[in-house]
C-alpha cells in the first residue's frame, strides 16, 4: 500500500513548489511592470504642459490627461499599479486551475451520472464516467470508486470498517488534490488590506504636501499644494480600486471552491452509503 500511495504526496509538492515559484515571480514582475507603466508611459512629457520634465512641480498635467495626473499621484502609484496588476494576474491564475479541477464537464450533472450509476451498482460506469470528466473532483471520486471495489473482495474486515475504508480513502485523496485550489488566493486575500493600507499611505504623504505647502512663508505654493491633493486622492482611489476588485475576485473563488469540496462530499456520502446498504 505504501508504494502505491507514495507519488501522491510527492506530486502535490511538485505542484506546491511550482506554486511557490509562480507567486513569487508574478508579484516581482508586476512590481516591476508598475513601475515601467508609471515612470515611462504615464510620465511621458507628452502628458505635460509644454512636453516639460514630469518631476518639476511646476510641471502641470495636461487638461484631462489621466495619465499625467495619476503619475503626478507620486512613489506610491507605481506599488499600487503594480498591487492592482497582482490581483488581475492571480485571478486568472486561479480562475483556470479551479476549471480545470472542475473538469471538462459540468461538475452538478457529472455528480448525479455517478450517484446514478452508484446506486444501481454499475462502479464501472461510474470510474468511467470520471475518467470522461476528468479534474481534481473526478479524481477523488475516482479513488473512492477503487476503494469501493477493493473492499467488495475484502473478506478480513466487516461491513462497518470497510465504509470506514472508503470514507478514509476519500478524505486523504480530497486532502491530496483539493488544497492546491487555494493555494494564492492567500495572496489576493492579503491584497485586500495591503490594498486599502497602501492606498492611505499614499494619502498621508500627499496631504502632508498639501499641508506643507499651506505652511510655506508668504503665499501658499499652489503648484505644490495641487500636487499634494492630486497624490492624496490617486492614492486613495488606487488603492481602493485594487482591494475592491480583490475582495470581489476572492469571494468569487472561494464559492467555487466550496462548490467543488460540496459536490465531492455529496459524492462520497453516496459511495459509502450505497456500500452499506448493499452489504448489509
């Protein structure tokens, strides 16, 4: 038993692992990406005045130039562009994995096919119906379906402990596949406050512009004190921006995630009810 369980475990480490690598890189590669956006598109002199030198306070956004006024918005933007970048990136990502841990079919009708050909007794309809399926949920049905089988030629152990067998089978084959579905969305969970968090950051050093310029001796620098609000302000809506979309994206699979660990459990109560009551 232990050689045939053995590249299970070391398969899901592989996958971990790879996990790991993509994360990290993505939250490299988008940092770097914001700021490429920031310094060379959006602070392009053609979004200024004059075509002047973008990091002059004197230099003024052109009149509903975005561009310009967001790279006005200070350090701050290009860690958020890049945040905001992150959460698009990972939700793809996740997005394509939880499809293909659904399988190519509808995962509700794949659930009744199988509880269908369970409950008449036809375990080989039902594996093959997984084989068709496909993915993480058709996988851990699957293992529950062998165990099924195996325990029908089982003569040491009584009815009671073979349905013990098969839900065992179930939860360590769901503990095998079903964790790598939430492996980065800790990521996007994070960048819900990081979001918000960086967003104030960037609000407090402009309204700390702002207030210096009000400050400054004679007549208060309106130049610097325009600057100071526009940094306040597209900070503040950066970074909301960036958490709303990571709030939304995380609930959106975390459902789903839900779905699929629901639809296995339905079709591992079927599994071993169906072996109790024919065993009986």
């Amino acid at each position: 038993m232990a050689t045939a369980t053995a590249p299970k475990p070391s398969t899901a480490k592989k996958e971990s692992s790879g996990s790991s690598i993509f994360a990290s890189l993505s939250i490299v590669i988008c940092i770097v990406i914001g700021f490429l956006l920031w310094k060379f598109v959006m602070g392009d002199p053609s979004n200024f005045e004059g075509g002047g030198d973008p990091d002059l306070t004197t230099t003024h956004p052109l009149p509903g130039n975005y561009f310009g006024m967001v790279y006005k918005g200070g350090f701050i933007v290009p860690i958020l562009i890049g945040m905001l970048l992150m959460v698009i990136v990972f939700s793809f990502e996740r997005f394509l994995v939880i499809n293909k841990a659904s399988g190519t079919g509808n995962v509700d009708v794949f659930v009744k096919k199988v509880q269908g050909f369970i409950s008449t007794g036809n375990i080989d309809a039902a594996m093959l119906e997984c084989d068709k399926q496909k993915g993480s949920v058709a996988n851990v049905i699957k293992s529950g379906l062998k165990k099924y089988k195996e325990m029908e030629v089982e003569a040491k152990m009584d009815t009671e402990q073979k349905c013990l067998a098969i839900q065992k089978d179930i939860e360590e084959a769901t503990a095998l596949e079903m964790p790598m579905l939430e492996q980065n969305l800790t990521v996007i969970a994070t960048l819900v406050s990081v979001g918000t968090l960086m967003g104030l950051l960037g609000t407090v050093t402009g309204m700390i512009k702002a207030f210096a310029a009000l400050s400054s001796a004679g007549s208060p620098d309106q130049a610097q004190l325009a600057n100071g609000i526009s940094e306040a302000l597209i900070n503040t809506a950066t970074g909301i921006t960036t958490s709303a979309l990571a709030i939304i994206m995380y609930n959106v699979f975390t459902s789903k995630i839900d779905k699929l660990t629901y639809s296995i459990d339905e079709a591992g109560f079927s599994i071993v009810q169906t072996y109790a009551s024919t065993h009986k």
